[in-house]
C-alpha cells in the first residue's frame, strides 16, 4: 500500500503540479510575444496528364498507405529472423527478401515521384527519409555484388559494407504507417528547443556537483589505490574493500565526477556511493583480545622488552594504536615486498600472513585513517603518497557524514525528479498543442479561418482565376478571328471606290 500511494499517487500529483506550473508560466510568455505571418506551405497543382493523375490519384489513397504498410512490416519481420551464426538457407534467405523488398521500396519511390513530381516529393521530410533509404540499400547492394568482381581492396569493402547497418532504418518507416506514432515524432521534435534548454540547466548542475564532488571527496580510497605498489597503497589498506569507491564511480576527476552523478542520477546503487562518502573513523581502542591476537602473530609480547629496545611499547598508553599499525604495516611490507605483479596484490595468496596482519590492523584502526595519523605513517617512512616525481602529503581518507546527506539529498530530488518532472511537462505541452494544431490550425489574426479551409479558398480561387484567364484570351482571339475575316471580306466585295482606295 506505501508503494502504490508514494509511488504512484503521490508522484503522479507533483507530476500534476509541475505540468500545470509549466503551462502557466509557458502563456504568460506567450502573452508578450507578437504574432506574425507564418510562411504558408507551396501548393502544387494535381498533374493534367491522365496517367501522371493516374498514379496520383493510387499513391494519395489509404489503400496504398497500408498497402506500403504490410511490406514494412514483414521487412521488419524478416529482419527478426536474422541470428548469429545462422545457416546456408537463412543467408539465402536474408539475400533474397533484401532483393525483394529494395525493389518494393525502390519502386515506390520511383512512382511516388513521377506522380507527384520531384519538387512536390521532395517537400516531404517522410519522402526524403525513404529515398535515403532506398539509396543506401541499393548502395549496399551494389558494394556486396561489385565488390569481388571488380577488384577492390577488402579493407576498403568492410568499411563500404557499413551500407549495410542503414537497412536497420527500415524499421523506423513503420512510423509513416502509423499516424499516432507519426504524432509522438512530431512533438519529440517540437520539443527539442525546450527540452535542450532543460538539458543545458541540467549540465549546469552537474558540472556544479561535479566541481564540489572532487574538492569534497576526491581523496577517497577506489579500487585502484588498492591496486598501487609497495607503500602507495598504505594509505588505504586499511579500509574494508566495500567501503571504497569503485573505479567506475569515484570522484578522482572532473570526468569521474560527471560520470558518477549521472550513475547517481538514475538510482543505480546511488546509496552505496552516498556510505563511503560518509565514512568516519571507529573508534580507537586496543582491548585485550587485540593484543593477544597481535602478539601471537608477532611472536614476541613488546611490553616485556627491554625499555631501550627499539620494538618495546606498553599496552596501555594512549598511543598503542598506533604503535601497533606501525609494526603491522612493516610485516606487512616485508611480506610482499616485490610481489606487486601478483593476481591477488595487496593480499598475495603465497603470502597469507599479509591479509592476518591487515585483519588485525583493521580492527584497531577502523574506518579509515585521519590526518594525523597518517601524518606519523609519513614521519615513519611506512606510506608514500608521492604521484610521479612530486611529492604529496598524504590526506585523510574518510568522508564528510552531515555535507555528504546534504549533497546527495538535493542532487536527487533536482536532477533525478525535478527535471525530469519538466521534461514530462514540456513533452505533454507540446502534444496538447498537437492536438490542437490537429483540430482547427487557424490563420495568423484570425479567429475562424482555418489554414485547410483557406488553402481550399485559394485552390478555388486561383482554378477560376485561371479558367477566366482563358476564357478572356479564347473570347479574344474569337474577336480577333472576326474582325480579320470581316475586313477581308469587306476588301473583296466592297464599293468600287473602296477598291480604287485599296488598290
């Protein structure tokens, strides 16, 4: 019940709210927009040629249309039926309805645009996407037939042959069929400009994140600082391997960065990357059980040393912690000292006690390592966290708990819910528009005029006009005729005077 009220009712709310928050904010602008003229589409004349109008009138019909319909689909069926490694009879089979359908197709196009003329084609962006299509499969088909016949070098067939992949397009014409599919196309483009605004916003944002993800926790252990040489990859073994930043997923660099709030983005495990940045130091004590463990590993009991041997330390002083991580990263070291090739490095199988002693060091300082103590590792000579040849001072590796709440939080709700949230709303915008546009598109500055009814008008207007135009020049030449033929009859049988004047 939580799930369907949070999940469903209560997002599809917000979804509610933002959509008509946009839309508001959206005709408050349109409130100071001037109107204007809008370019009117050309008008083409229906062809005069009977069989020219013929082929119109055959191409113009919804027959037709699902006529062309069943021929994509069944390509796009074909097509399914393609598999790896497939048999003798499925390539001949593939090669055959390849042929079959590029001359179906071909000779759409070619119909299409001797009854429609190639300006008139042309004007239609769904035309133009069937003629590229068309060309590139013939394209690849002549690359696959002409290839080995006329000689050419196989490199440069197999980059020719990229032909091929262009037939997958077919499936996309399935759209010209589909008139609903036609309308979501149309408003994924209409909303382009607004959503690409989104997008820009949504860029700011992340490089925003981006910038204080690195400064803020740039300095976490990944799975590559576990993977560094010899003393380079102290500074994180002590560090349990799930409390480490993946190497696909940290904060190292810009890119990083981008690359992991997108991860966060989605929802993909972003809960995981929100606890390492919220590591913090366990606490530091040594109770007995440690000790014990430590000196069995060891093999000797360094409070019982001398006090002027070197390797002598009490347990009960503030700082046997450390003095303890001292002596546990040295036999660390010399355990796997130039076994840094090895498979399973830092902990190398050939060497187990390199994993018993870091066991022990984890449980006397857990979490992670402070500044100060890694201060006394680099005093000691026991870490390097030099890159190249400069030298860096080591720093610490835990996180920030109340920052890191704070910044995954807002980072969530902004880039994964609020703009998303806006792109639902300009998509849904731009279809209620659609629709409207599909009802009644009006004329610029008029209110019942629609744009099909006008362009009815002018086709009407401009036939008459042209009809009238002829009727004017088929009564002038008539008149012409008549008044040639009565003067020539007057010449030839008028009065003697008219004669003697004409001769």
């Amino acid at each position: 019940a939580c799930i369907v009220v949070a999940g469903f009712i209560v997002v599809n709310i917000f979804v509610g709210v933002f959509v008509d928050c946009y839309q508001a904010a959206a005709a408050q602008l349109d409130l100071y927009k001037k109107p204007g003229l809008t370019q009117l589409p050309e008008i083409f004349d229906d062809p005069r040629n009977k069989i020219r109008l013929y082929f119109f009138q055959t191409v113009t019909t919804t027959a037709f249309d699902l006529f062309i319909a069943f021929f994509i689909i069944t390509n796009v069926a074909t097509m399914a039926m393609e598999s790896f490694k497939q048999s003798d009879w499925q390539n001949q089979f593939q090669t055959i309805s390849n042929f079959f359908f590029t001359y179906i197709f071909g000779m759409e196009c070619i119909i299409k645009m001797y009854a429609l003329y190639p300006r008139r084609y042309y004007t239609n962006n769904w035309n133009r996407f069937d003629y590229f299509i068309v060309m590139t499969s013939f394209g690849g088909i002549a690359v696959d037939n002409l290839g080995t016949a006329i000689g050419i070098n196989p490199t440069v067939i197999r980059i020719l042959r990229i032909f091929r992949i262009f037939r997958i397009l077919r499936a996309f014409r399935i759209f010209k069929a589909l008139k609903g599919l036609q309308a979501i196309v149309t408003t994924l483009v209409n909303s382009l400009p607004a959503i690409m605004n989104l997008f820009s916003m949504l860029g700011l944002l992340f490089f925003i994140y981006g910038v204080l993800g690195v400064m803020m926790y740039g300095e976490l252990c990944s799975d590559d600082d576990l993977n560094l040489s010899g003393l380079k990859a102290v500074r994180c073994l002590f560090t349990e391997e799930d409390m480490v930043m993946s190497r696909h997923a940290n904060f190292k660099s810009l890119g990083f960065a981008l690359l992991t709030l997108f991860r966060i983005a989605t929802g993909d495990d972003w809960g995981t990357v929100m606890d390492v940045t919220e590591l913090q130091p366990g606490k530091r004590e040594v109770t007995s059980d440690n000790w014990n463990d430590f000196t069995l590993q060891l093999g000797y009991d360094p409070s019982l040393l001398p006090t002027s041997d070197p390797r002598h330390f009490r347990n009960d002083t503030k700082t046997v912690a450390m003095d303890m991580a001292k002596v546990i990263v040295r036999k660390w070291n010399e355990s796997t000292y130039g076994m840094e090739e090895d498979a399973h490095w830092p902990f190398p199988n050939a060497k187990p006690e390199a994993k018993e002693w870091l066991i022990i060091g984890r449980t006397i300082l857990p979490g992670c390592l402070l500044d100060e103590e890694l201060l006394e590792f680099e005093d000691a000579g026991l870490v390097d966290c030099s890159v190249g040849s400069y030298t860096k001072t080591c720093v610490s590796t835990c996180g920030e708990n109340i920052f890191s709440n704070f910044y995954f939080v807002t980072f969530v709700c902004i880039a994964a819910f609020v703009l998303l949230q806006l792109v639902i709303a300009v998509l849904m915008d731009q279809l209620g528009h659609s629709d409207e546009n599909n009802e009644v598109e009006l004329m610029p500055g008029t209110e019942f005029l629609g744009k099909r009814c006008f362009h009815r008008i002018y086709r009407r207007w401009r036939w008459h006009a042209a009809m009238k135009l002829r009727c004017e020049r088929a009564s002038k030449k008539s008149h012409n005729f008549q008044s040639v033929r009565s003067t020539g009859a007057n010449g030839a049988y008028g009065s003697p005077h008219t004669r003697t004047n004409a001769a």
